[in-house]
C-alpha cells in the first residue's frame, strides 16, 4: 500500500483585511483551482501553437475570445451540471444553491454541454462551421481534464473502492482500508492517454467531426471504466444493479454520440477535410 501524500487543499492564502459594512475578509487560493487555471491556460497556449504551426485558418489572436467563451462554458455548465445531475433535490428545496460554488461541485457532463454552446456562439460569432471549431477545441481538452483530476486528488475526493492491490492507498476522508486512487487513474486515462491520442490523431488531415467523435468515444469509455472502481457519490449511490452509476449513465449517451460522429464523419460523402496541424 501507498502513503497518500496528505497536501494542503488551500495552496496559499492571502493576508486578511477588513471592509467597512463587512468585516473580516479571508482569500485562500485552493489547488482545485488552479488546476482549472492550468487547464485554460494550457488549452490557450497550445490553441496559440496549433493556430500558427497549421493551414487551419485561424488567427492565433482567436484563442484569446475561443478561451474566453469555452472558459465561461466550462464554469457554468459544470456548476450547472453538478446541482442538475447530481444535486437536483437540493436544488428544487433551494434554488439559489446553484450559486453557492463556495460548497464545492462542478460536473464534467454539464461543462461538456457548456462548452458546445459556447463553441456554437463563438462559431456564430466568427462565421465559422460548428465543427470546425469543436474539432480544433477537442485537442485541447484533456490537460484540462487531467489537472482537473490532480485537484480532486490533492483535496482527498472521489475515491475508488477497497483494494489490496499494492498501489492502493488510504485516503483520510474514506477511513483506514486502502481504496484505489480512482483519481489518478482518471489523470493517466482522460488526460495523459487522452491528450496524447487525440493530438497525435489531429496531426493528420481528417474529415470535419471525425476528432470530436474520437473525444467522445475516448472519454466516455475511459469513464465507463474507472466508476466500476470508483465509489458513487454517497447520496446517490448505485442507480441499478448494484454497479450503475451516475456518471456511467450520462456518459452512454455520449459513447452513442462519438460513435454517431465517427460514422457521419467516414460514411457520408463530400464532408471538407480539416488541415493538418503539422
């Protein structure tokens, strides 16, 4: 069995000071957060890199708004998604917990959604095709995804189920049996495998929806596989037969998606290839 590293959630906080009508005021920067500030910041820097190294027809200035858009996606679909699907009862009791984001929750399923009508306002907005956007985005992604999941790790969430396996650890919050480090397994799979094939795969010329497909496909899977290890939230549980979780139910009509992208992407004639990235 491993030690799980017991880190700080709260990276640093800032000095305390007081505001008149307020009082006291207290800012602690988490991990957790600046693993989202990673995610974007990574995806803008590699968007800027791709839009220069290819015939893509795209300003490397375009990251800037494409950033922007996808960023706002991200946080409210993914608070959005967190009370919609997995919160919903206190939502109907108290609606305005949708903005209590200082309790924590954002779900991927939701910021998923989030992005792809931010994508679709940007395409709107610059009078470009909607997959055309999404296919460059897709790429893009996953470090996001798998900082994402280095946060859940630091703040000791998400755990997987008991093991003996020797890597299996202990997490303070779960009790003394060793569990699997469900959030590292996500890292490896929805970020590191994740971005490498998707990026590898875009370096070549591809028919339009044919990267989206493959990130949908990816993903879904990847998750499929890691919530048979991984405890369900505790105040859902199991959906069904005492394996089914939440998080592999929405991620069903994804895999449907992906395979459905992939298939109008190679089957139907005449789609515009995209242009290589190198």
């Amino acid at each position: 069995m491993l030690t799980y590293p017991a880190i700080d959630p709260v990276a640093f906080a800032l000095p305390s000071f007081e505001l008149p009508l307020v009082g006291a005021i207290h800012i602690q920067i988490h991990w957790y957060g600046i693993m989202y500030l990673v995610g974007f910041v990574s995806a803008w820097w590699l968007g800027r890199y791709r839009a220069r190294q290819a015939r893509w027809q795209w300003a490397p200035t375009e990251m800037d708004d494409l950033v922007f858009y996808t960023a706002l996606g991200v946080v409210i679909g993914g608070r959005l998604g967190s009370v919609l699907f997995y919160n919903f009862p206190t939502f109907l009791a108290n609606p305005l917990s949708v903005f209590a984001v200082w309790n924590g929750g954002m779900a991927f399923h939701g910021g998923l959604i989030g992005v792809m009508v931010a994508t679709w306002l940007f395409a709107r907005h610059k009078q470009k095709r909607y997959f055309q956007v999404l296919d460059f985005v897709a790429p893009l992604v996953p470090i996001g995804l798998g900082a994402g999941r280095i946060g859940n790790f630091i703040n000791g969430e998400l755990w997987g189920k008991p093991t003996d396996l020797p890597w299996a650890m202990a997490f303070p919050a779960a009790g003394p049996l060793p569990r699997h480090p469900s959030q590292l397994y996500e890292f490896l799979l929805e970020g590191v495998v994740l971005f490498s094939v998707l990026w590898l795969f875009s370096r070549r010329p591809r028919p339009l929806m044919a990267v989206s497909g493959l990130f949908a496909v990816l993903y879904a899977l990847f998750r499929i596989m890691v919530e048979f290890v991984r405890l369900p939230d505790a105040h859902i549980g199991y959906l069904a037969f005492g394996w089914l979780t939440m998080g592999q139910l929405l991620s069903l009509p994804l895999l449907m998606a992906g395979l459905g992208l992939l298939w109008a992407a190679y089957r139907r004639p005449g789609i515009k290839q995209l242009q290589p990235v190198s």
